[in-house]
C-alpha cells in the first residue's frame, strides 16, 4: 500500500499536479495527550525514588514509551522565546538527533514548540538555562494541526543511564507493534515504518 501511494504522488508531481498533504489517521488519545505535554522532566536517576513517587515515574515513562511514534535520543542546540501578535509566549527549541531508538526516517534536526497553553510550557520557561547542558531522551507523538500540518507533540526526559535503562527494556517490549498509521503521500513523511498492510 505505501509503495501505491508514493508511486501516485509522484506520478502527481511529474505531472505537475500538487501532492495532497499528509494525514494522521489515529487520532491523539486523553493518554497520549498527558504524556506528550511539550514538557520536560530532569529527574535522571530513578534510583532517588521510592514508593508511591517511583510507580508514578514508571508509569509515566511507560506510557511515553509504549505511546511514542518514536523515541530518540537528542541534544538541544538553541532556545528561541517568541511573542505572537495575541502576545501568547512559545519556546521553539532546535534539536539535534544523535540516536534513533525508535521509529525510522527522523530528520537529523527537529523543532518541539512549547505553547504558554500547553502543560509542559512552564518545565521549558523555568528550565531553560538547562536545555543546552544535557542529553535528552525525546518521546515523540505525531499529531495533525486544525491546518493539516503534521507537527510532534513530545517530552524530554534526561539521557542518563538510569532512564535508558528503563526505556530499553520497554522498548525491547515493543519490537514488533508497529507505530500508528499514516498516510504518506509526498514521500517525505519522517515516519516511513508506519505502513499499512
């Protein structure tokens, strides 16, 4: 089915007809939007919990894990604050992808937003003197924008051999589940293993 549908787009190309855009087909989940929340975590030795706090820890990271359309490991290169027209604040944050631990055809530089309405927003304002000192693991969630732009919802979690620990073995769970479903139709989709059958 993938290849029929890059065929057609590129058929449409040469043709000099536009591609139609790209879609996400599974729709976000309550779930899924608590756990990619455009936020980030810094507790990078789990070993300091205990009890109630490391269930919750866990819970959390197996939910992003077992959720992710991909999971990488990242350093953030810059931080932009912006103020829109409606004066909402946003933090863009560049991305660098040393490591892609799941999920396949990730751009090597990636942007996240952090909206002042999104729930992670202030994890990136109190934070960002930090985000260039750390490797970061990156859960990512693609999910489609009311104008049918494909963007990643996500959470960063520190890189430390505690939580890699922790996200490989989740992850080795997941090696045969395939991510969700979407449709690819201009042959540049970054999530080129979500085909369908």
């Amino acid at each position: 089915m993938r290849t029929l549908v890059l065929s057609l787009s590129a058929l449409l190309v040469a043709c000099g007809g536009a591609p139609a855009a790209r879609r996400v087909v599974t729709p976000m989940t309550p779930d899924a939007e608590l756990a990619f929340e455009n936020g980030i975590d810094f507790l990078g030795d789990p070993g300091l919990l205990e009890g109630n706090w490391l269930e919750q820890w866990d819970r959390d990271l197996r939910a992003r894990s077992e959720l992710s359309d991909a999971v990488l490991l990242v350093r953030v290169r810059a931080v932009h604050e912006n103020e829109d027209l409606d004066r909402d604040r946003s933090y863009r944050l560049s991305v660098h992808v040393e490591t892609v631990r799941f999920g396949t055809g990730i751009e090597d530089d990636l942007t996240f937003v952090a909206r002042s309405s999104d729930a992670g927003y202030a994890s990136v304002h109190d934070n960002e003197s930090r985000l260039l000192s750390e490797q970061f693991v990156a859960f990512l969630r693609w999910v489609e924008t009311p104008e049918g732009e494909i963007v990643p919802r996500w959470h960063l979690s520190p890189g430390s051999p505690g939580v890699m620990r922790r996200v490989n073995e989740i992850l080795n769970g997941r090696r045969h589940t395939r991510p969700r479903t979407v449709t690819v139709t201009d042959g540049r989709d970054p999530r080129s293993d979500e085909e369908s059958d």
